[in-house]
C-alpha cells in the first residue's frame, strides 16, 4: 500500500527546491543576461494572465470615468444653456437699442433737414378712440413746450401740441377728425384742406371739385397757410381720386406719411423766430429773468 501511494518528493521538499530555484534565477538575473531570452518567452505566456487578472480593475476605472465625465457634462451643458439664455436676452436689448438708435438718427437727420429749433419727446400713453387720435409724450411747459406747435416723425406731419402740461404734453394728431391742416399738392402747388378720417391711414380733402388737378400719388406737404404749420412739411400722399358728376366736390383720399402707428419718438418744433433754450426748464429762465 505504501508503494502504490508513495508518488513522489514530499511538498516541504518540492517548496525547498522552488524557493532554491527561485533564489537562483534572482542571483542570476542580477549578476547575468543569461535568463534574459527565457524572460522575454515567458512573459509572452504571462501576459494573457495578468491582462485577465486586471480587466476588472479597468472596467471599474472605466465605469467611475465614464460616469465623472457624464456628470460633467451635464453640468457643463447646464452652464452653457444658463449663459446661451443671458446673452439671448442681451442681444434681444441690443437689438432693441439697435433699432432705438436708428430711429434716432432719422429723427435728428430729420431736424438737420428743418432748419428750425426742434426737442426730441417719447410717446408715453395713446388714446386711439374711434373720435379722438389723441397720444401724450414726456416733454412739456418745462421745456417751453407750448399748444399749437407743430409735432413730426422722422416721415412727416404728425399733428400739433393740444395741451402742454408742466412734464408732459398732449398731441392730437392729423388722423383726429376735429383736426385740419392746410396743405398743398407738391407738383402744382393746388392748395387745400387735409382733414383727419378717424383712421390713422386715412385723410380726407372734401374742398376739391371734380375737376381739380391732383391725382393719386401726389405728394401733400403743409402750404403755411393759418401759422401753425412751417411750410414744406410732408403730410399726406393722394391714394384714390373719385369724380361725383351729381355733386360740387370730388371724394379724395391720402395716406399720412408719418408712422403714426409705430412712431416712439416724435419732434416738437418751434419755428427760427421762435427760439427757445432748450437745455435749461421754463421755471429757470424765468428765474433768471428775474
């Protein structure tokens, strides 16, 4: 029985003879370059082992990453949307600035053109009731302000002061059908009296006859006539003309061409006779009058 089970060395001296080997070829790793092509064939049978041995260490490095770098990026894209969102409400301003400016300009182009002293207001409030195109702006008496003078956009005639209070002023404009304005065709010089409709695209001129000189597309602009308008102002220009045989006077009508619709900055014009310091209130040069 001792024979058929005996197989071998004992395992304390098979670990003997491993740990000799092994103290062996560290010895002559060391000192020799004996064992290097037996190191190079042996790591080629290793390698598969150790890149088994350290996948799991690698997905689980891979796995952290992949979820840091999601986590990045979506507080990256948080950051971006909050900062993509400010600048599109900074152009939205700029844009609106933008447009503010060009009207502006028009405008100050506009006075250039006049020749006569004018004082930019904005509109603060309208009253567009079916009988009364009435809008109030921020200028006032205190800035000699004063009824009657006339109000204009960057187009033409917007209408006239019809009250001025000490910080704001009421304008009724050429639409209103209580108010009239003299004018004259640009082409031939025809004069007549533009109307206000009740409708902010539409003029009336009921004192031509049937027979008068003016058609469509003919330019209106203030005659002068009654001193409150400047001479040479556009107002209106003709759309339709219409002959009634059966009675005196044609049906005329025109388009305002200022925007009375859109139109946020409007002029207030005094005439070369009339010239008020603008920089300085009422109530300061009244006091220094004094």
């Amino acid at each position: 029985m001792k024979l058929l089970f005996a197989t071998g060395p004992s395992i304390n001296t098979r670990f003997l003879i491993v740990v000799l080997l092994s103290v062996f070829f560290l010895v002559t790793e060391q000192y020799s370059d004996k064992l290097k092509p037996l190191r190079h064939i042996l790591s080629v049978f290793v390698y598969p082992i150790q890149y088994i041995v350290d996948a799991p260490t690698r997905l689980f490095n891979n796995v952290i990453n992949s979820v840091e770098g999601y986590e990045q990026l979506l507080s990256e894209n948080k950051v971006l949307k909050q900062q993509q969102l400010i600048n599109s409400a900074r152009l939205l301003k700029f844009s609106a600035l933008e447009k503010e400016n060009i009207r502006l300009r028009s405008l100050l182009d506009s006075s250039f053109k006049l020749g006569e002293q004018v004082l930019i207001a904005e509109l603060l409030s309208v009253n567009l009731a079916p009988y009364e195109h009435v809008v109030v702006v921020n200028k006032g008496s205190r800035f000699g302000v004063h009824v009657g003078q006339p109000v204009l956009d960057a187009n033409g005639i917007v209408g006239q002061v019809l009250k001025a209070l000490p910080l704001s002023s009421e304008i009724i404009l050429i639409t209103d059908p209580n108010h009239a304005i003299p004018v004259q065709v640009n082409r031939n010089g025809l004069h007549t009296i533009a109307i206000g409709s009740g409708q902010l695209n539409k003029l009336n001129l009921p004192f031509l006859p049937n027979n008068a000189d003016i058609v469509p597309g003919d330019l209106l602009i203030t005659s002068g006539l009654g001193g409150i308008f400047p001479q040479g102002y556009p107002v209106a220009v003709v759309e339709s003309f219409v002959e009634q045989p059966d009675k005196p006077f044609a049906v005329i009508q025109a388009r305002p061409t200022a925007a009375l619709n859109t139109s946020r900055e409007l002029l207030i014009v005094w005439s070369n006779s009339q010239v008020i310091p603008l920089n300085n209130p009422l109530s300061e040069q009244v006091h220094g009058q004094d």
